[in-house]
C-alpha cells in the first residue's frame, strides 16, 4: 500500500512540529508548503535526516508550489501572519482572510478530496473562510481549537489532583477564544465528574474555577512567557490526533470546530463540538443537552464567532 500523503501549509513552527510528529508516528509522506523560500526545504530536510537517528520512513518535500499537494490525503493549514502590537483584530482578519483564500484555491485544484484541518487563527472564521474558498464538502474540513484547549484544561486538572494525565477527560467546546465553554459537568478523573471531585473534596470549587479561568486564556499564557510567538507543541499534537483518527478510521470523539447545520441551533457556522472523525471525515456531530447556565456561555461564544464572520463578509463580499 503506498504511503499516505499529508500536505503541511505553513512551515512555520507548528508547522516544523507537525512535520516531526508525523514523521515519528510514521503517518505518511509529509509536503512542506510555504512562502518564505527555503524553509520548507530546510526544514523538511533537518527532520529527515533525524529520520535514521529516530528510525523513521517518511519522505520530506519543501514546496513554493501548490502542485506539490497534489492528491494529497490531509492537508493540515498553519499559514498565515499572528497578530502584532497596532494590528487591530480587522488587520490581522484581512491578512489572514486574503492567505485562506490562496489556500483554499490551492486545495480545490489539486487536493478536493482531502480531509482539511485548519489551525490558523482567528480560528472559526478562517475556518469557515477555507471552507467556502476550497468548495470542501463540510464534512471533510475542521478547525483544529478544542482538543488543544481539552488539553490544556486536562493538564491542570492532572497536576492539581495529582494524577496521571491519561485518566483525566475533559471537554471545551464553543468558539477559540476567552468565552469558551469549558464542560466541567462532562470533565472527569477516573470516571468521576468534576463536580462529584468537588463534592469528595479533592480538589475545592476555587481551585475548579481557576482552572476553568486559566484554560480559557491558556494560549495568552504561553504568549506571554514565549514573547515572540504562540504555542506550537500542544497545538501540533492536537492536530495531528485529528489527522491519526481520519487516516485510521478511529472515530475518536473529539472536540473540534466542526460545520454545523442546525445542530446547537447554529446554522452555517463552525463552532468547537464534540464530532466523531473516521474515515469519512465528520462521521458524526455529537449534539449535547447543555444546561441553562451552559447554554448561555455557548450561545455568547457563538456570538463573537459570529461577529468575526460577518467582520470577514464585509472585508470580502463575495463571501457573504
Ligand atoms: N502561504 C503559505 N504560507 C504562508 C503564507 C501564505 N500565503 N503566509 C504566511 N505563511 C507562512 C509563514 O511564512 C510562516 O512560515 O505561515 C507560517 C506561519 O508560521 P508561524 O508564524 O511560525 O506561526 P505558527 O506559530 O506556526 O502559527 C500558525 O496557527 O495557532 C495559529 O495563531 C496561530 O495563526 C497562527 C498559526
């Protein structure tokens, strides 16, 4: 059977990361696409030669042109500018938009039947911008955010009872930004839910919130300690569970901003749910009950998402 093609867009450094980590798990070919000359090149060839170290089959290929992703199985997408001191939230939506756009051109030419994972912030609108540039079917692009922010919310609550990271569930969904929807009701240790944690006294309701509080600006965090970046460990992992469950038929249940169609009472947005990823893409969207409380924060989280999509019909009309 031949290798599995994946299609990295932005050579950046979560793109570097991705490059790596699908080399270590041996998922494949791995393209490296970007607009700055050379570091594709270098850095597809850095990690190959840390191939016969780490003992890994994986051909690296730097690319300037998108026919290099031809047919391409995933294409994962991390081009584009972060946000700098004086750009304004517009800024940053224009840039990015207009890099969605020659992405999403590049994949409907060459890779249409790819399964598409976006990391590119402002995550649920450049989303939902690759979707209508790549004419993808929304069943077969998401937005990679909630498994990231799962994490990050799982690691705290590991180090906080002081167990293991890999009995630690735990969910947030909405849209990526500071009004996210942590599910503490659904997030547990071992099988018990947060609350009941509480409740036993393991770990006190303050300690809950802080965390809560601390997973929702988990990404201005790093910022802040990094200076001169955002993450790119975390992120890349994350994305690349999504990319294992597709090119595996896992159907993992995931965290992901997905396309939804009524579900949630959302309607031609992409928004952080739960979906069921196997072979076809988006086998499933898992449709929660949420609580009055829930509901509320969901449904603002929505509406920044919403705000940002309308930001971006009218930097471009011919999304609208
Ligand atoms: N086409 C291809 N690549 C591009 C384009 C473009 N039009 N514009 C910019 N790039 C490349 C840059 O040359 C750079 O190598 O995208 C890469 C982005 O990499 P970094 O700046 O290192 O950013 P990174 O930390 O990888 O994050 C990428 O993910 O989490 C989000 O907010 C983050 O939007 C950012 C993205």
């Amino acid at each position: 059977m031949a290798r599995k093609k994946i299609a990295l867009i932005g050579a950046g450094q979560i793109g570097g990361t991705l490059a790596h980590l699908v080399g270590l798990k041996e998922l494949g070919d791995v393209i490296l696409f970007d607009i700055a000359e050379g570091v594709p090149q270098g850095k597809g060839l850095d990690i190959a030669e840390s191939a016969p170290v780490d003992g890994f089959d994986a051909r690296y290929t730097g690319a300037q042109d998108y026919s290099a992703i031809q047919g391409a199985d995933v294409v994962i997408v991390t081009a584009g500018v972060p946000r700098k001191p004086g750009m304004s939230r517009d800024d940053l939506l224009g840039i990015n938009l207009k890099v969605m756009e020659a992405v999403g051109n590049g994949i409907k030419q060459y890779a249409p039947d790819a399964f598409v994972i976006c990391i590119t912030n402002p995550l649920d609108a450049m989303v939902w911008a690759l979707q209508k540039f790549s004419g993808l079917p929304p069943t077969k692009i998401v937005g990679m955010a909630g498994v990231l922010d799962s994490a990050r919310f799982r690691h705290f609550i590991a180090e906080k009872v002081g167990v293991s990271v890999k009995d630690v569930q735990a969910y947030t969904l909405g849209g990526h930004g500071d009004d996210m929807v942590p599910l503490v009701r659904y997030s547990s240790v071992g099988g018990v839910p947060l609350p009941d944690l509480v409740k036993m006294g393991w770990i006190s309701q303050a300690d809950l919130d802080a965390m809560v509080e601390r997973t929702r600006k988990g990404g201005g965090e790093i910022v802040a300690l990094l200076k001169t970046g955002s993450a790119y460990y975390a992120p890349a992992a994350s994305a690349i569970s999504m990319a294992e469950s597709y090119l595996k038929d896992q159907r993992r249940m995931l965290p992901c901003a997905a396309h939804l169609s009524s579900q949630y009472g959302v309607d031609g947005l992409f928004i952080g749910v739960p979906v069921v990823i196997g072979a076809n893409g988006v086998e499933r969207i898992v449709d929660i009950e949420f609580t009055g409380e829930e509901k509320a924060m969901f449904e603002k989280s929505v509406a920044s998402v919403q705000g940002l999509v309308d930001a971006c019909k009218t930097i471009n009309p011919s999304l609208a």
